[in-house]
C-alpha cells in the first residue's frame, strides 16, 4: 500500500494520479480495475 500512496503524492495532476490508480488496480485488485469506483476507471 505504501507504493501506492507514493504514487497519488508525486502525481502532477489529477489525471495522472488516476493512471496510476489503475495502473496500481490491475496488479493488486483481485477484480483489477473493475473494482475502483466508476469515476476512477480508465
């Protein structure tokens, strides 16, 4: 999880933060992306 955080914290913008986010999500989520919220997916 700390990989994560560090992600979202040296993210310049809100998109890129969200990249990251399911970036993150396809490694670590057992539903992968589909388990973020609708608004967070890409």
């Amino acid at each position: 999880m700390t990989f994560y955080m560090a992600g979202i914290d040296t993210s310049e913008d809100y998109e890129t933060c969200v990249k990251r986010l399911n970036n993150w999500a396809e490694d670590r989520l057992e539903n992968r992306k589909i388990g973020l919220p609708i608004g967070l997916r890409r």
